[in-house]
C-alpha cells in the first residue's frame, strides 16, 4: 500500500483513542513500566507524541507549505517530555494528547493537499530533503511504531507468567 492522505489520517484520528482506552484510568503501573534503563513507559510515548503535535509534524509541514526561502526543520528533542509531563498524570497527558492531535488534523484537513503539495520538500536537519509525503507517511508509521513499542511493553511485563503458552506467543519467543 502507498501512501494515501485519506487513510493516514483515520490512523492518526485513532492514535489517542488507543491510548486511552488502554490507559484512561488504568493502574499506574502499566503505565509506568518499560524494558529497563534509557527505554521508554507508555507515559513517556504519550509525552513524546505530545511534544511532537507541538513542534514536529505540523510545524514541519508549515515551513514546507510555507513561502519562506529557508525550508530547514528545527531539531527535534526526542526527549523533550522528560521535563514537559514532569508532575502530569497519564490521564492529563491522554486529554492534552487528544486535544493537539485533533488541532493538528482540523489544520492537515483545512490544507486539501494537492499532489503538488505532497511532493514540497523541506530540509530535516539530519536526514536532508525530505517531502511532505515522506513527512505524513512517517507521522503515520511513526504513530503506529509507538504504538507496538507501548504493546510490547506491556507485553514483557507478564513474559515470564504465561508459563508454556510463551511457544504460543510470537512476540515472546525471543525473549
């Protein structure tokens, strides 16, 4: 399948409506585990897709959409909810998540990209030119990426208590 506007979007739509119905008042707990040091709990994924409404996606397509002569991204501080969700619960991150996902979406809509449009191209400050295509097709896989690493997680947490059916479950056969 290639990339489709239309379809990236009932995906990105969907992305806050999974979190929470995984977290929206779950045990702390779930949220909070990860696979160890320097990895990251489904908390610090919904912080890091928070920070990414606010200065990534959009922001990016803007200067790709825009007239401005210079089309270079800022950096983006792929750790920047570290301090960001400081003293935020996961259901104040689940409501804020939700909140800029839909501002973005309304703005992505409001654009009624051409071909044309999707072929602009920006400059990413590691990767180089890049499209407005490559950037939606990315924001899509990179919402679905988060979503099997807050899974997998999850999924890790209960490895060792599944006894034998652990033969049965792919996902923890290499574990």
């Amino acid at each position: 399948m290639n990339f489709d506007i239309d379809k990236s979007i009932k995906i990105l739509e969907r992305t806050p409506a999974v979190f929470k119905a995984l977290f929206y008042e779950l045990d702390a707990n779930w949220a909070t585990i990860n696979e160890g040091p320097r990895t990251w709990s489904a908390y610090d994924i919904l912080g890091h897709l928070i920070h990414g409404e606010q200065t990534d996606w959009v922001p990016r397509a803007e200067i790709i959409l825009g007239d401005g002569s210079d089309k270079t991204f800022e950096p983006f501080d792929r750790f920047a909810q570290e301090k960001l969700s400081q003293g935020k619960t996961m259901e104040d991150l689940l409501e804020e998540f939700a909140s800029l996902r839909e501002s973005s979406l309304n703005q992505l809509k409001s654009w009624k990209l051409s071909e044309e449009d999707l072929d602009k191209k920006g400059v990413h400050p590691d990767l180089g030119e890049v499209s407005l295509r490559q950037l939606l097709s990315t924001w899509t896989v990179h919402d679905l990426a988060h979503i099997n690493q807050m899974s997998r997680v999850m999924v890790k947490h209960y490895a060792t208590d599944v006894g034998p059916w652990k033969n049965y479950i792919r996902i923890l056969k290499d574990l």
